[in-house]
C-alpha cells in the first residue's frame, strides 16, 4: 500500500508573523528584528512562509530540539546499538507534546523527564518512507528529556560489516549513513534538515577498535570509550559515527585522513592536496568554520562516492586511483563545508541547494587547483551525465524545486539537482561576471551560516543581490520547469572533442591500433567509454580492451564504465575474464553509482545470473543500495 502522510504531514504553509505580512497576518505590533537573526530574511527582505517539511512528523514550531546528547554501545555480536539519547528542547508553545522521527529498527523501553522520572510516551501508525512519530508528554519544568532505546540490524542508517568486508580482513566495522533521512533509524529525533542541533556523543566500544564521529571535539576517555562534540549547529542528517580497526595520518594542522592501516598511507597519497583545497575554499567562499577537514576511507561497502559528514567527511576506497585522478570527489564534500552544512536545505524539495551549489563551487576549486581546462572536462561530462538523465526521468522529476510529498526524498536522487542546479549558477556568473558572482556567494554563505534555507529565499536573495541576473534569467523556467533551459552554459573543451572525433573514427574503421590511451587523463578515458553507443558490436569491444586493457584497469570509475558499456552491449556468452571480473566488482564494491548500471546491463544481458549473483551479494550492501537494487531487479524480501 502507499501510505501517503496524512494530517500533520500534508504540506501546509506557516505563516510566520513577520514584519512584512505582520499587519496582514496578525493583529499585533510586530516585534523588532534582530539584525543578522536567522529567522530574518536576507538583505533586509523576510521569508513570510516558512517551508514545511513532508518528510518529517516533528512539529519544531511548537517544541524545538536543539541538542542531541549521545550514550551509546555498539554491540557488535548482537548487531545492536543501544543507550538513551537527551534532547534538550525550545518550548514555543508549552502545551504542545515533543514530536520526534522514529525509523525501523528502534525499540523505545522509556522515555524520563529533565528530573529522571518517567513521562508519558506513544507511538504513532507507521507512514510509508517516514518510520512513525514518537509523541512525549512533557512536564511544565522539562527542558530536556531522555530516551532509551535500541538500534537492532533492521535500522537503515547502520550498516555493520563482516571482517571479510575489510582491507585487514581481522576486525568488524559499522558505519552510518544518515542523509536523507536515515538518522531516525539509530537515533530518535527531529530528523528534518530545517531542525538545526548540536550534539554531543559518549561511545562505548569493544577496546581494540576506533571510534570516530562528524565532530570536533574528539576525546578517548579510556579504550572503547570514546567522547564527541560537535559545537556548531547542524541538520540531523549530518550526525555520523564509524568504528572499526582505523589509523590517521596528518596532512596539515587542520587536515588528517583516516583509513584502515593497511591504506592509510595510499590515502595520504591521494589526497595530498586537501590542505590546498581547503586554503583554496577559504579563498573563494569564506572562511571554514568548522575547525578540523578531515576524511574517513571507508570499506567498499559505503554507498556513496562520498558523504559531506561535518569535520569528517566519509568517502568510497574506490576514489583511490593511485594518481589523484579522483579527487575533485574530494573537493565535492569538502564544499558542502559550505553548500550544505553551512546553509542547508530547509526541506528535501530544496535538495538542489545543497547539491547545485557544492557542484559549481566544486568545479570552482578543481578550475584553481588544476586549472580551466580540467575544470571545463568536468563540466561537459556533468552535462552530458544530465542529458542521459533527462532522457529517461518523468518531467515531474526533472524539475529543481521537485515535488516529493508522499514520496522518499532519496527519490528526487539525479543529475537534476546536481547537474542543472550548478548549470543555473554558471548561467548567473555568466551574466554578471565572475567579481561579482563570487561576491554573491560569499555573501550567500555568510547570511545565511547555519541556517536552513529553501528555494523562495534563493529567489528573493538574487533578486536582492544581483537584480539584473534575476531579470536576464527566466528563474521560473528553470526552476519548477523541466528539461533543461537553452540558456545553460557549456563551456569548450578541445580534449574531449579530441577524444569525441577519436571514438567516431574508430567506430567506423574498427582500427583499435591507432589508439593509444597512455597520455589520456582518467576524465578523457571516461569521456570516450561513455560515449561508446548502444548497439557497438562486442567483438569491436573486445578488440579495443585488447589494445587499451581496460579489463585490467585499477582505477575503479574506468573499471565500472567499461564494464558497463561491455556487458550492455552483450550478445552471446560473456566472455570469462569479463564475467569474473564483473562479478568480482559486483561482490567487492557497494557504491550505488556503479552497482546501479552494472546489474542492470548485467540482467538485459544474463538476467537469471544476474539476480543469482545479487542473492549473494544483497547481504554486503548497505540499505541504500538494496532499497534502490531490490526496485530495479524487481527483488522481493522472500526471493
Ligand atoms: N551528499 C551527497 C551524497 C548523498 C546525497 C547521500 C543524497 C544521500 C542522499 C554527496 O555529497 C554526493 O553528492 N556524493 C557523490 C559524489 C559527488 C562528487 C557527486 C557520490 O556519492 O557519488
Ligand atoms: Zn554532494
């Protein structure tokens, strides 16, 4: 059945009694606003409607957690997470109930107010996507309350790995994923991006393993007890733990990367040039407000490239080419320090915020670090992973500001938000020149630094700040039209064309000899293996990975591209190194990016060995990965 939310949860609109609607809306003097205060809109306009999100049961107007204190146990033989959280809580309205998010997998066993004593506590009917609401009935003193509770396998967040799935091979590992909204799978809270928190966490862990969270404050109290602190506020989404057998190398004062043993020192390698980033970062968009840039390696299990955790962003081994050809992921999820955690998206409507944003200032730092060239490369592929989106999404779906109600946000997931969203961008700098574009953004981070913000108070601060942008630009178009607007910008790069005539010749010659891919950058490779067409005869393909040994690459993104156009193009039997190798990837590696187009060129070309080989690997990939495979390979729980 698909449950739709229902009552609290349709999307409503809440006025605010702000200055500008004040005599309107409410029959009162209006207060006088802070300047500077985050519920002041930017440039002296106010957003009258504050954006509410479908996503979440919390009702933050009326109690508002502000911060989260952690006491948890990670069991890894029981593969539970236990312990109690505190919230302390802002009561607007002191006859109101705390609403909290709670997700699959938690057991709630009580509920104690600020004096220790028990409160009232019910549990409302579970809404698809969502997990149900938790309602605590606070007592006129509480300013806090606490939860006890457990986390067992079935939350979504938590993802423990077998000591197989390691580098060492010898420890276990868990890890969490909590964006979008995950976080309420191993933690009862407010789980909504517009809910800002604090939080603190004590972690008690077996003794020869390593705790690390997004924090800033990291203090080992004795072995497997180890104390957090975040001091800034951020979204739910953003509270992430990792324990396993880990070990840090230092890059700089402000940087360290974390990894396995055995890989620490290949990551130290390959991301050498984080120090420079993040002076780099500075320099374009502010100053770095979160003291420490850090980066976890994690086992091939995680599902994403990367994840923008605050203080310690948690990235995919298989961005570990060995030459740095990868790392412009890095400057992704450092620049969400920015777009993202710094100024959020209210809801996951406003999605393309966070990742629009942290595309373009992306790109902004790989043009500073390895030049324009390098940077226009990433751009034209950006675009053309967006065409090949747009080819296949329903128009509903290819729209900025897209509408997910009754949806899961992780729904919205394309190169629509990320692609598009930084064309939108490219397109103002365009107009009012790179100066003042980088004034804007400055500017954008700094008023809006630790807030939530939605798409209307995008729109109301370009047309504040760069008025004549907002004028050249049909803003309507691009953001709640589909398609993508004529106007994009997509900037010339010689090498790919290079590499565009290079494939064209050689799919009409069928001459594999006159190529030679020794002086192609990893971003050229690519270019010409994505292009490769549909239909392309296998026996061509085989002919060219004769010559380029793409079967044998170790750098993980040509692995998977190669694979992906191999096997889709397929006729008869695959051939046996291709099959293992394919399988040996599929077993290995549980990044959503590549497994997604795998299976399915693996099931058009072998679709019984391709489900054979997904019941095995199933149990290795985290729940974001299953829940996105299961839909594609039509896979039921009882398969
Ligand atoms: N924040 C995203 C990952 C994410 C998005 C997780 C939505 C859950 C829901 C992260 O910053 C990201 O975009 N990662 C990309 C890499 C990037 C270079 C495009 C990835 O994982 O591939
Ligand atoms: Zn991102």
């Amino acid at each position: 059945m698909n449950a739709r939310p229902s009552g609290p949860l349709q999307p409503r609109l809440v006025l605010l009694c702000l200055p500008l609607l004040w005599a309107a809306s409410c029959n009162q003097t209006p207060p006088e606003p802070e300047s500077g205060s985050p519920e002041t809109g930017p440039g002296g306009e106010n957003p009258a409607v504050v954006a509410v999100d479908t996503h979440s049961f919390a009702e933050p107007e009326r109690v508002r957690v502000r911060h989260v204190s952690l006491d948890l146990e990670a069991d890894f033989e029981q593969r539970i997470v236990r312990g109690s959280v505190r919230l302390d809580v802002d009561r607007t309205d002191r006859s109101a109930p705390l609403t909290l998010d709670v997700g699959d997998g938690i057991t709630v066993s009580a509920v104690e107010g600020a004096d220790q004593t028990a409160r009232e506590f019910s549990i409302g009917d579970p809404v698809e996507h969502l997990g149900r609401p938790l309602r605590i009935q606070l007592a006129d003193s509480d300013e806090s309350v606490t939860v006890r509770y457990e986390a067992n396998v079935e939350a979504a967040a938590v993802q423990w790995l077998e000591p197989s799935q390691t580098e060492g091979g010898r420890q276990p590992f868990l890890y969490t994923q909590g964006q979008s909204i995950f976080t309420r799978t191993w933690i009862p809270l407010q789980d909504s991006p517009g809910v800002r928190v604090t939080y603190d966490a004590t972690i008690r862990c077996p003794e020869d393993l390593v705790a690390v969270m997004s924090a800033d404050v990291r203090i080992v109290k004795r072995p497997g007890v180890t104390e957090f602190r975040l001091t800034k506020p951020i979204p739910p989404y953003l509270i992430a733990l990792a324990i396993g057998d880990l070990a840090k190398r230092e890059l700089s004062e402000r940087c360290a990367v974390w990894a396995e043993p055995s890989l620490v020192e290949a990551a130290a390698n390959e991301f050498e040039d984080m120090p420079s980033m993040l002076a780099i970062s500075e320099s374009l968009f502010g100053p770095y407000r979160w003291g420490r840039y850090d980066v976890l390696v994690l086992p091939p299990a995680f599902p994403f490239g990367g994840m923008e955790n605050p203080c310690l962003t948690f990235a995919t081994p298989t961005i570990l080419a060995g030459d740095k050809s990868l790392v412009a992921l890095i400057a992704h999820e450092l620049a969400h320090s920015w777009s993202g955690n710094l100024v959020t998206n209210a809801t996951w409507r406003d999605f393309w915020l966070n990742e629009g944003f942290t595309v373009y200032c992306e790109q902004r730092i790989v043009e500073a670090l390895f030049g324009p060239e390098r940077a226009a490369m990433e751009i034209r592929n950006g675009l053309t992973d967006l065409a090949h989106d747009l080819a296949d999404l329903e128009e509903q779906d290819e729209i900025l500001h897209i509408d997910l109600s009754g949806r899961h946000p992780d729904d919205g997931f394309s190169s629509i938000p990320y692609d598009k969203g930084a064309a939108l961008l490219r397109r103002i700098e365009e107009i009012v020149g790179r100066e003042r574009f980088d004034e804007y953004l400055t500017k954008w981070f700094s008023q809006h630094e630790f807030v939530s913000v939605d798409t209307e108070t995008f729109v109301s601060f370009l047309r504040a700040e760069l008025p004549e942008a907002a004028e050249a630009v049909d803003l309507e178009t691009w953001i709640n039209a589909p398609g993508l607007p004529s106007d994009a910008p997509s900037p010339a790069s010689d090498a790919l064309d290079r590499i565009d005539a290079m494939r064209t010749a050689f799919l009409s010659s069928g001459d594999a000899t006159q190529l030679d891919r020794s002086s192609w950058t990893t971003m050229e490779t690519l270019r010409f293996l994505r292009g490769l067409p549909d239909g392309t005869d296998p026996a061509r393909l085989d002919d060219l990975d004769q010559r380029l040994e793409f079967t044998a690459s170790t750098n993980a993104e040509i692995l998977a591209a190669w694979l992906e156009r191999r096997v889709h193009n397929n006729q008869d039997e695959l051939p046996v190194t291709i099959r293992e190798t394919l399988e040996a990837f599929l077993l290995r590696v549980g990044r959503r990016k590549f497994l997604t187009p795998l299976y399915e060129a693996y099931f058009h070309s072998d679709a019984d060995a391709a489900r054979a080989l997904y019941e095995r690997a199933r149990p290795r990939y985290h729940a974001v990965s299953r829940g996105t495979l299961d839909a594609l390979l039509d896979w039921s729980s009882d398969d």
